[in-house]
C-alpha cells in the first residue's frame, strides 16, 4: 500500500509590532507543524517560527537538493539557543520527493522524534517554497528597504575587501519604521582567527520613497569610501581596543 504523500503549506504570522515579530509556520496536512505536532521547547515554551528573511528567498535553505542539509526551523525562549533552544530539520530531495527527517535542538536532549518523517512531492513542494519567497505582503517599507540594501552590498565583495570589512547584516524593526541598521565586522575573518575585532553599526533614516530607490541612494553612498569613517563602534572583542577606535563602544538600543 503507497502512503499517500504530504502536503506543505508556508503560512507567514505577522502579529502587530508589540505582539510578536514576523515568523514562517509550516503548515503540514492542515497542521500547524510548530503548534499542532511538535512538543515544546526547552522549559515548555513554544517554538516560535523563523524570519522569513532567513528561510525564504532564491537561495533559501528550504529548498531541496540531493545533498541533505539541515534547516533552522523554529526558536524557543531567549532565542540563544544554547540556553533554550532551537529547532532543526534536514531537509533531502530524493528523486520525484523531498523528505523532511532528522530533527533535533540543541538545548532539548530529550527531543526523540525518529518516526517523525514528512514526504513531500518535489513539485508541490517546489512551488510552495517559491510562491512564499515570493510573497512580500509582510514586509513593511524599513524592511524591503534593509532587504534590498544588503543583498547590493553583499555584491560589493571589492568593497568589504579594501576596508578589511566583512557585512554581518542589515536590520530593520517594525517598531522602527523610519531607520535602518547596518552591522559591520572588522578585520575580515577576525574573530575566527582569534584576534581582535570590531563591531560597525550605522543607523540610517528611511523616508517614503520607494524602498527601491533608497536602496539603491544608500548603496552608492556607502560604498563611495570608507565605512569606518562614519561608523560608531557598537561591539567587539575583549581586546578590541587595540585596533585603535573609540573604546568602550556605543550601545545602538540608545543612539
């Protein structure tokens, strides 16, 4: 008897900014995977699904190939997920199927779910995952803005090289609609080779232009010279001071 195949569905929550943040819930066979299926995180506190920044998009982690690759599905709690967690998938395409096995967290050693296992056709599946990647009624004005601005600066590999740079990200809050922030680390590969490292954040007003035209001002602004110059240090190492800023650095909550 052939199981009949699960069905996916991408539900995208955007609770109001004081309620929640913006979050993916996999929806599988009319379940909430998240709410529905799963047991609870570390201290039974729910899980919480990611970003959509973070699992969707052209070269998000949920699409499938025939190498498996783990997926960070869900967070619980603090949102450190050495303290209280988070919830991982792999994610494997396997001919006309894509396959959702091996879950595990971190901070939940009692997370058991070998029979845990969700078949998908690759089409559905495919087409699910895209559709909600392209899906961008969520998004407010600051965040296409953040969106769009860091996938332009991560093509700007020359740049980040000539100042010893390299782009943690840019950050948008739905309870900051009028700013954005862009978050640099320096030197490149600092922190991996044990050495001392800095932290560059920059806070930058949005208005009501289109988010495609600000984004693309803002680019051509930062990458004209060196983004050290204008940034406040807002973080690094213990030793950091040894690279010359402005030590102790620049809390951002209060900027």
């Amino acid at each position: 008897m052939t199981t009949r195949p699960d069905f996916l569905s991408l539900s995208i929550a955007c609770p109001p900014p004081d309620e929640g943040s913006v979050e993916v819930r996999p929806i599988v066979n009319g379940r909430d995977l998240l709410a529905e299926v799963l047991p609870r995180g570390v201290g039974g506190s729910r899980y919480l699904g990611v970003d959509p920044r973070d699992l969707l998009g052209q070269d998000g982690p949920l699409h499938a190939t025939a190498t498996p690759h783990e997926v960070r599905l869900a967070w619980s709690g603090c949102g450190v997920e050495e303290c209280c967690g988070a919830l991982y998938m792999t994610v494997t395409r396997n001919r006309d199927h894509v396959v959702w096995a091996g879950w595990r967290d971190l901070a939940n050693q009692d997370l058991d779910l070998p029979e845990l296992r969700f078949r998908f056709t690759a089409g559905q599946y495919e087409a699910e995952v895209l559709r909600a990647g392209e899906d961008r009624s969520w998004e407010w004005p600051a965040g296409a803005v953040a969106r769009l601005l860091e996938t332009a600066l991560r093509g700007h590999g020359d740049w980040l090289v000539r100042w010893d740079c390299e782009l943690e990200g840019v950050w948008a809050s739905r309870k900051e609609p009028d700013r954005i922030h862009v978050v640099l680390r320096h030197p490149r590969n600092g922190a991996d080779a044990d050495l001392p490292w800095l932290q560059f954040g920059m806070t930058l007003p949005i208005d009501a232009d289109a988010p495609s035209d600000q984004a693309e001002r803002l680019e051509a602004r930062l990458t004209s010279g060196d983004p050290r110059a204008t940034a406040e240090v807002w973080g690094g190492s213990h030793d950091a001071e040894q690279l010359g800023y402005p030590w102790p650095p620049v809390d951002p909550l209060f900027i």
